[in-house]
C-alpha cells in the first residue's frame, strides 16, 4: 500500500487584533490508501485547523499557511495540496477528497433541494449528462441509507432530521468516488443512537470505497471503533501517533495517558476516581519555547522546559513526541 | 436505603408547553416535554437521567426546582409539596435545593464580576451584607472550594476557560449550603481533561458536604461513572430506572439495551466485539408522539399492544423500573444476540 | 483535592485584566486607540459638543447681529472675502461662521433630547412587552408595527402643524415618534434576557422580579441602547435639519443648520457659500456619531472582548 497523503511540517498561524494565534506548529504525518485515521483532540488543539490547512479552506485572512507540504498522491502522479493553483484544487476538494463537517445545517444550502446539491456536486466533477446525475444521485441517496430516495431528491434540508442531514452530507462527500475523506466531527451535533448509525454507515461506505479516512473527534469513544490508526493533537502539535491498539494499550504520552485517564470506563465494576489533567491547554497566542504539556505533566524535567520535543519513533508506526521514556521511568536518549 | 430517607420526590410530573401561532398567539399545541415521571431521590445519592436530545430530562430538572411551573403531579422537597407552596414559600426553600447549569458561557452574567456571581445567593437571601468582612471571606472560601484563586473576585466571566466558569457556576451553587443539587449536562460543553477535573470536583464536594444530586447527560458513561442509580428517559416518559451496574448489566428495556450498545467504548479490542444493537430512524417529535409505548416506532421487539397501550411503569425486581410491555422474568424484552440490527441502510 | 488551575502560562496570559473601574477605563481607552475610526468620530463629535457648550466664546459675532452693509460677503479665501467673516456673511449680514457655531446648539439639543425622550418611552414599552409576554406583548407590537408603517414624515408635519414651531415641539415630536425603535429593540433583548441562563440562575438562586430586573436585565440593556441612541441621535439631527429646510422645525430666526440650508437655497446662484457651511457640519456631525457608534457597538458588549484562559 502506498501513501496517499504526506502532510509535512505544516505551520498555520491566524492574524487577529489580539496578536498572532499559533494554530499549526509543525505537523507531520501520512495517510496509507485505505486507512482510517483518528485524529483526536480537545478544542484548541488544531485538529480542524490542519485538515482545513491541507484543504486550503482556512478563512485568510486572518490565517495563514505558513510553512509545509501536503503530497497528495492520486493514479501515481503526486502533487502539493498547498501549492497547487485554485482551479485544480477546486478539482481536488469535493472530486478526490470528500468532505463532511460537524454542522449539516452549514453545509446544505436551505433554499435548493438536495437532490440538487448531490447532483450539482456529480456534474461539477465528473463528465455526465443532468439525466445520469440524477439517476446517480438517487443510488447514492439508497445508499447512504435514506428511504424513498425518488421523493426525497425533491426535499429540502429543513425537511431533514439531524442525522438524515448528515447522511445527505455524506452523500456528497462521496459523490464521486473519492480517495480520501475527511470527516470533521460529523457525530458530535447527533444523539449516541444517531451516531452508531453514522458511524455503522461510514465504516461500511470506506470499505466499498476503498477510501481513506480522516476522522476528526474529541471522542475517544468513537475513535476506538472506527480508526486504525490514531493521532493525538495538543497545543497545535502531534502529541502522539500509533496504530489503535497500540495506543490504547500502551499510550507513551503523559497527556495520551491522561486523556484516556480522564474516560470513564463502561466496562468498569467499581468507581473509582477519575484521573484529571491538572491544568490547562496552552493560550496560543504566546509562541511557546518548550514542550506545549510541561506545565500540566507529572514527569517533566528540565529538558522539557528547554526545547521543543520532536517527533521520536518509539516502535512501528509510533511515533510519540515526548523526552520522558513511561516505559523505562527516565529520560529518552534522543 | 429506607422509605424515609427520601429527599426529593416526584409524582406523575408533567411539563406541556403551548405552541403558538399566529399573529395573536393563538395556541395551535402541545409538547409534551414531560409526561408523567415518577421517581424519588434519597439523601445523599446521585441519581442519573440520561436520555437523547429533546426527550424531556433538562425539562424534568427544571420543573422540580419549579424553574418551570409543572402542568401537573407532585413534586416533594424534604417532605414538603412544592406544587402547593406559594411562590414566596418556594423561595424560601430555594436556598436547599440549587442548580449547575449546562453552559458555562450562558450562565454567568457577564456584566458581573466572579465575587458578585458567587456572592449573589448570599446578599439575595440576606444571608450576609455586601461587602462585609464576613461576605468577603465566605466568597474566597467558596473559590477557593472548587479550585480557584481567591485573587479572582474582580475579574469577569470572558476571562476564564470553560471549566474554570464551571468551578464558577458550581460555587455559586454552593453558597447557599444546598442539600440537593440539579446538575444539568454540567460537563457536556467541556473538554476531556477537563469534564474529568468537574466531575472529580463534584464527587469530592459530596462527599464533603453530603449533597445530593440529580444529574442529567446524554453521554452514558459519565453518568455510569458518577451515579448511584439511573434512570432511562425518552420522549417525556421514564423506560427503565435501576442501579448503574444493574443497568449496564442487566437492561431490561430494549431501549436502555440499545442505548447501551450504542456508546462508544474507548476501548479498541472491545469495540470490534461488541455486537451493537443499530436504532433504526430518527426519535418521533415530542409534539407529536406516537401512541401506546412511545418507543415502539423503533423498537425491533414493539408487538401488537405496543402501539395501542401506554406501558405502565413498574418495578420488576426491588429497585428496578422498567416500562414495557415485554419485561419479564423470562428475558422476552431482551434484543436477541444474534440480532444485529441494521441500520435503514438494508 | 481540587486541582489548582493556575500555571504561569495563566499568570503571563491574565496580565491585560481588569481589576479596578480604572483598569477597565485604560482598557476601554486602549480599545479606542486601536480602534483608529472609532477614535476619529469621538474626536469628531466632542468638537461639536464643543462648539454648542462654548458658542459664545468660539464664535465672532452675536448669530442674530445683522450687518446690511456687509450682506452676502463671500468667505475669506475669495478674492472679495475678509477674514473678518472666515465663512462669509449671508443675505442679512449676519457672519454664517457663528451661525453654524450656534447651530450646533439646536441640533445637540434636539438629538440630545429627542433619544432621551425616545429611549426613555421606548425602554418601559419594550420591557413592558418584553416582561408581559403573551397578549400583552402581541398588542403593544401590533400598535408600534403601525406606528413605524405610518409614513413618518405626514405625521410630523401634522403635528407640527398642530402644535406649531417650537424646539420643544421638535424634541417632543421626535422623542415620540422616534420610540417605537427603541421600544423594539428593547423587548427583543428583554425576551432573549428572559431566558438567558443568568436570569435563570438568579431566579434558582431566590431573586425576586425587581432584582433580576435592575441587576441583571438592565445593565444588560446599556450596551444595545447606548449604540442604538448614537445612531438615532445623527438620524435625528439629520432630521432636523430635514424640517428646519422645509419650515416645520424652529422659527426662522433661530440659527439652525437647516434654517441655514433654506435660507442659502434661495441665494445657490448668487451666493453659493450660504448653504455649503451648515451642509458640511451636518455631515461632519454624522459621520463622527456613525463612527462612533459602530465602535461602541464592539466595545459595549463584553462577549466579544477576547476571552482569556
């Protein structure tokens, strides 16, 4: 399997009036064709903000791509997301990567039916007549599991439950087959039953597509059932990056351990008390020096007040940026 | 746990609210927010109502602190029937029974600073005189109770955090020593780590001072984490009510049963296990809910007299409150294991 | 037990804060500088309220002092003009720059006036509608509705013609005609108030009616009005000058800037300067209160000041 997408020390910073929001500060890390990745985060932590980054959707100004890559590699010709000129990556979004958004509602446009706005995404990208949009429209609606698909093509999105919205978002999202897609917490406005239907719907989806996946949550939850592999995203940095199991299993972050720390356990028997981060997440507007998690970390020494950890490969595909070695109980030898 | 140890008990509560219409604001109908509820709270324990969006348990919370008057049913305060207080009555009972709102960011005035919202309460009921040495020091013991800098008195809600206007909200709660406390989806607009610092700080808090509390949430496990008991709340009505391991373990109703299976386990091994139970549609609008059980339009189980006759809630085992038609012993309302629901997909 | 929340991050982020009513006076006064066109329509404004308070002591010649010999002089940079009369004199004599001087009194003052009497009607009938609620509510909408559909200014030279020429009839006129606005924007804010969680948290927390009234709900209301009333008080000051060209505002004698403006109309070819001057001070005036208000529109709500972790 081969990388799909290879983002590369992306720095996205915001102009605001009251100083500079240092959103993105050098992030890395790729996409195998066919993957799910999480990409886990509190607010703040700039998991939005990378994938608008690599979508060249980030409202500019204030904010503004500064530095990094995006290698998008499609039918073996590779190209720079952020590099690319606004026709061909107009192409790109909505044609080989889908999107879909936390907020339904934002997305759909109120005044046209969405048999409309799926067809008008088929026929935007790929080559048919207005006829075989609509019949493609009709399976995409069966397939994302809306009932009576002829009569809801004529329906408009207020007509729509929150769930049926997202479906219809989806619908688009993969109109036109994409490779990758990515999903910007698309369950976190719908009930807990609402979202294993979302969630149920987007795994099967991703597997007849032979799509890549970027799920975008705060949801430890959710994450754990759908991504193979996890990224963990605190103070505008990749905090730590493993395959699912590993992560959950042997979590090498102070603040991947403490997140997990903070969840209650369904499976639990007895309650016991909850572990919290003390603290909190860092203010972005001051450009940090140090580890983004001293402060908040039981295990920080002086390293971690002086520099900036890099991203350390603690094992196959783990990678994990933190100087203090859980495993051993000192310090890394980097 | 003994009949007269009872802090807060309702009976048969209902909340309509009117819709209107029209340029006179005719009214045009009902939502029945909540429908008959029954259920009773004992001193000191935590008793969990969870429930989706819209069905009603935000609605409950406020119509037993009388934010909302109740349409009808009783709702019994340390013995006394606050339906039947008179509006200066109940704000003398105000003091023992408070609130933890759900968003930090709406709740606290934000043209007052952090003594003033804490203080408040205290100067409202007469308590203490404002600005006296006793008030002063009352408001940094209350800051300093849940966690914050007595230094921060004069500063104003925009410049606190999420969590830190939830340590706000919960001293402000607490300054009038309430014996029960409704907590309304207090950490669902927080972060992780920090949903963990608030939930900690309310079990210490009871511990300490013996409070009691109703919580509300929609997220499953929290509500596991930090309840004694639990109950199940759809479309307005209550469908189960048990002890939060008999719950989790044993559900009885199949919509607790799905639920359940709905939530997500951080827990990747566990997660491809679990068989899950998939909801078909979407919940019916509480303006218009479906007749006889108000969950047999998704419910796989829903037979014949579901959907003519209101299931009576009633308690299976001691302690356990189911409201189906199915419960019983045998486990005839329990989903088949093999029964993976599809959703509407198939 | 609870964990404390402070780290020196919090400290260095926490050092804009404010503390005292002084603190929050430097903040506002640092909001103003940063603000460039914000401080540009103060600055514009407080000249006005300048020259109405010290008209007497600014201005050169008594306004009302006629000069037939020295009538329809041109301004000082014409080749005929004097800097005796730096914006000239009109077809009485009278120096046009004192007039405007003075002008600005009856402008001020009906502006003044008029949003106080408006914003004062307008704020019990909005929080009546606003608290009533229901029929209530329905009725006092369903009269401002028609008050504001009624052509407005049919109804001022009715009542103008009724009550006659006067600068209280002016102020009165406006105060009345112009509540309906206020009164709307007022109940919007009560009713979005009403279910505000603080309202609900101080209703939990025991407050009575009055309380929740003039602790909560009204200083909330400040913000909204004070912006809407500089936005009213140019409209109102334009409007003024509207009645005064038409002959429905102060008599003629009065130095008004649209006294001013009629007057000059009938000289536009002979001597074009007479209208110009009370024209741009007019603009001058509104500007200054448009820029004004949209930065008090921004400062005033204390939801949009950044907010610190």
């Amino acid at each position: 399997m081969g990388k799909i997408l290879e983002v590369k020390n992306l720095v996205t910073k915001f102009y605001t009036s009251d100083g500079v929001v240092n959103a993105i500060n050098g992030v890395s890390f790729d996409l195998e064709e066919g993957e799910t990745l999480g990409i886990v985060g509190e607010s703040g932590s700039g998991k939005s903000v990378t994938m608008m980054s690599v979508l060249r959707l980030i409202p500019s100004p204030p904010g503004k791509i500064e530095e990094g890559e995006a290698i998008f590699t499609s039918f073996g010709a590779s190209h720079d997301l952020l590099t690319l000129d606004e026709t061909a990556m107009r192409d790109v979004r909505g044609g080989q990567i889908g999107m879909v958004f936390q907020d339904p509602i934002s997305t759909l446009n109120p005044i046209m039916t969405i048999g409309e706005q799926i067809s008008e995404t088929i026929t935007r990208h790929l080559r048919v007549s207005n006829d075989e949009a609509r019949q493609q429209t009709i399976k995409l609606l069966t397939q994302v599991g809306i009932p009576d698909p002829e009569l809801r093509y004529k329906s408009y999105p207020f007509q729509f439950s929150g769930g049926m919205r997202q479906r219809v978002v989806i619908a688009i999202a993969i109109a036109c087959s994409p490779q990758i897609i990515i999903a910007d917490e698309p369950t976190t406005a719908l009930d807990v039953t609402i979202q294993a239907q979302i969630v149920d719907l987007f795994k099967r989806l991703s597997e007849a597509l032979n799509a890549a996946v970027i799920w975008i949550t705060h949801d430890l939850g959710v994450v754990a059932g759908i991504a193979e592999r996890v990224l963990v995203m605190y103070g505008g940095r990749i905090a730590e990056i493993a395959l699912v199991d590993d992560l959950y299993e042997h979590p090498q972050h102070p603040y991947t351990v403490g997140l997990l720390g903070a969840l209650p356990k369904l499976d639990e028997e007895e309650t016991k008390r909850l572990v919290s981060i003390r603290g909190a997440p860092p203010d972005l507007l001051i450009p940090l020096k140090h580890c983004p998690f001293s402060w908040r970390c039981d295990y920080a020494f002086e390293r971690c007040w002086e520099e900036i950890p890099p991203q350390i490969k603690v094992g196959p595909r783990h990678e994990v940026s933190c100087f203090y070695d859980l495993e051993k109980g000192g310090p890394r030898d980097v | 746990m003994s009949e007269n140890n009872i802090l807060v008990a309702v009976d048969n509560l209902k909340k309509y609210f009117p819709i209107t219409g029209g340029m006179w604001g005719r009214q045009v109908g009902t939502v029945k927010a909540v429908d008959g509820v029954t259920f009773a709270i004992q001193a000191g324990e935590t008793l969990g109502l969870v429930g989706e969006s819209g069905c009603g348990k935000s609605t409950t919370g406020r119509a037993i602190l009388l934010l909302h008057e109740p349409t009808s049913g009783r709702v019994t305060f340390d013995g006394e029937d606050l339906t039947k207080l008179s509006s200066s009555e109940v704000r003398k009972l105000r003091p023992k029974m408070q609130m933890i709102f759900q968003d930090p960011y709406a709740s606290l005035n934000p043209r007052h600073n952090v003594g003033k919202i804490v203080g408040e309460p205290l100067v409202i009921n007469g308590v203490m005189k404002k600005g006296s040495q006793e008030y002063k020091d009352k408001v940094a013991e209350l800051l300093k109770l849940v966690g914050l800098d007595p230094g921060y008195v004069r500063r104003f809600p925009h410049e606190f955090s999420g969590g830190q206007r939830q340590r706000i909200g919960i001293a402000r709660a607490l300054s009038l020593h309430p014996s029960f406390i409704v907590c309304d989806e207090p950490i669902s607009a927080l972060d992780v780590s920090i949903q963990a610092q608030v939930v900690n700080l309310l079990q210490d808090l009871q511990e300490q001072m013996g409070l009691t509390y109703l919580f509300i949430a929609h997220d499953l496990s929290m509500v596991k984490h930090i309840s004694h008991r639990i109950a199940v709340m759809y479309l307005g009505r209550l469908m189960e009510l048990a002890g939060r391991i008999e719950l989790f373990e044993d559900p009885l109703h199949p919509y607790t049963q799905s639920l359940n299976s709905a939530v997500p386990v951080p827990n990747p091994r566990l997660e491809r296990q679990r068989k899950s139970f998939i909801l078909k549609g979407d919940p019916p609008s509480p303006a218009n809910p479906p007749p006889g059980c108000v969950f047999h339009t998704r419910c796989p189980l829903a037979i014949n007299e579901c959907t003519t006759r209101v299931p009576e809630f009633r308690e299976m085992r001691p302690g356990h409150f189911v409201a189906c038609h199915l419960a019983d012993e045998a486990g005839s309302s329990k989903i088949p294991e093999q029964t993976v629901l599809a959703s509407v997909v198939d | 037990m609870a964990v404390k929340e402070m780290t020196p991050h919090d400290a260095d982020s926490l050092l804009e804060v404010e503390q005292t009513f002084g603190d929050r006076l430097r903040y506002l006064g640092r909001l103003l500088w940063r603000d460039k066109s914000g401080m540009i329509g103060l600055l514009m404004f407080l000249t006005v309220v300048f020259a109405a308070v010290f008209a007497p002591v600014v201005s050169t010649y008594p306004p009302l002092e006629q000069n037939l010999r020295d009538s329809k002089q041109p301004p000082a940079w014409y080749a005929e003009g004097s800097w005796d009369h730096p914006f000239g004199t009109d077809n009485l004599g009278r120096d046009i720059y004192s007039r405007v001087i003075y002008g600005a009194r009856v402008s001020l003052t009906v502006g003044f006036f008029g949003v106080m009497i408006a914003g004062t009607l307008g704020l019990l009938i909005g929080s009546i509608a606003g608290f009533s609620g229901g029929r209530t509510d329905s009725t006092i909408m369903g009269v401002i509705n028609l008050i504001l559909a009624l052509p407005y200014l049919l109804f001022v030279v009715f009542i103008a013609a009724i009550l006659g020429r006067s600068l209280i009839n002016v102020i009165l006129i406006f105060g009345i005609t112009d509540s309906p606005i206020f009164a709307r924007v007022t109940r919007g804010e009560v009713l979005r108030m009403r279910q505000s969680g603080y309202v609900e948290s101080a209703i939990a927390a025991g407050a009575k009616t009055p309380r929740i009234i003039f602790d909560h709900i009204m200083p909330n209301l400040i913000g909204p009005l004070i912006t809407l009333a500089t936005f009213e008080m140019s409209a109102m000051i334009f409007y003024e000058a509207g009645l005064g060209f038409l002959g429905l505002s102060v008599p003629p004698s009065v130095p008004s800037w649209g006294n001013m403006l009629a007057a000059g109309r009938g000289y536009l070819t002979t001597a074009p300067w007479l209208s110009p001057f009370p024209g741009l001070a007019l603009v001058w005036t509104a500007v200054g209160l448009n820029l004004l208000g949209d930065w008090l529109r921004d400062v005033l709500d204390p939801r949009l000041r950044r907010s610190r972790k």
